[in-house]
C-alpha cells in the first residue's frame, strides 16, 4: 500500500512540476515579449497551485483506472471549458485584467491558442507513437509467424 501511494505521490510530483515548469517558461516568453523583465513572487505561487489543478485534472480525465469513461473529444472539451473558468475566476480574484480590456481579449486569444497547439501536439504526438507501436506488433507477428 505506501509502495503504491510513494509511486503515486512521484508521479504526481513529476506531472505538477512539468506543468509548473510550462507555466513558468509560457509566463517568461510573453512577459518578455511584453517588456515584463521580472516575476513577481505572488504569480510564482498563483502557477503553483494552478499546476496543482491542471495534474489533478491531468488525472481525473486521463489516468488508466479514472472514473471517467468518457470519448477523448469529450475529456478535452470539459477539461478545456472548467480550466477556462478556473483561469477566468482568478484572473478576476488576482485582477490580472479587468474583463473588457485590450489583455483579457488577448490573454482569451493566447488561452486558445495553446490549449489548440497543445493538443495538436500531443494528438501528432500520440499518432507517431501509434505508428511506431503498431509498426513493431507487425514486425513481432512476422518473425514469429513461422514458429
């Protein structure tokens, strides 16, 4: 039982902390473009706990033994609709734009944006590995075909 909840606990480390990690770099590359040359401690710990909700929803929707038996289209586009609103809410309660404004139709536009390329990404991603896996069951069934 700790084996299992120490691998657990690992996993889930690893899954917050690249989630962590791509907050942290998406936050650098556009507040550069922006002329934002500082973070403040306050948003460090903001990515934080968001990376904290995107691994929980990381494995509420996509682990092996979830719950949730839903099409993939599906999971995407809960997942896609409640980090909106989760995204929406603290931009309110940490008044990183006001609604309206030049930002938030720009922080809307970029939200779309990454969430479009980063499933793009994984989907392409996932194909090519597809390909390979499959790519291997043919060559595995023809050397073993004469046995």
């Amino acid at each position: 039982m700790w084996k299992k909840a120490m691998e657990f606990m690992v996993d889930f480390k690893m899954m917050m902390s690249l989630f962590f990690s791509a907050g942290i770099i998406i936050y650098v590359i556009f507040g550069f473009i922006m002329g934002v040359r500082e973070i403040p401690f306050e948003l460090v710990v903001q990515i934080f706990f968001l990376s904290i909700l995107v691994t929980v929803f990381q494995y509420l929707f996509w682990n092996e033994k979830s719950a949730i038996k839903l099409s993939g289209a599906t999971k995407v586009f809960i997942q896609y609709i409640l980090l909106g609103f989760v995204l929406f809410g603290m931009s309110q309660m940490f008044h990183w734009f006001s609604v309206g404004s030049a930002t938030f139709y720009n922080m809307l536009i970029l939200y779309h944006v990454i969430y479009l390329g980063a499933i793009f990404g994984f989907s392409i991603y996932f194909k090519v590995l597809g390909m390979k896996f499959n790519q291997k069951i043919l060559s595995f069934r023809e050397e073993n075909q004469g046995k």
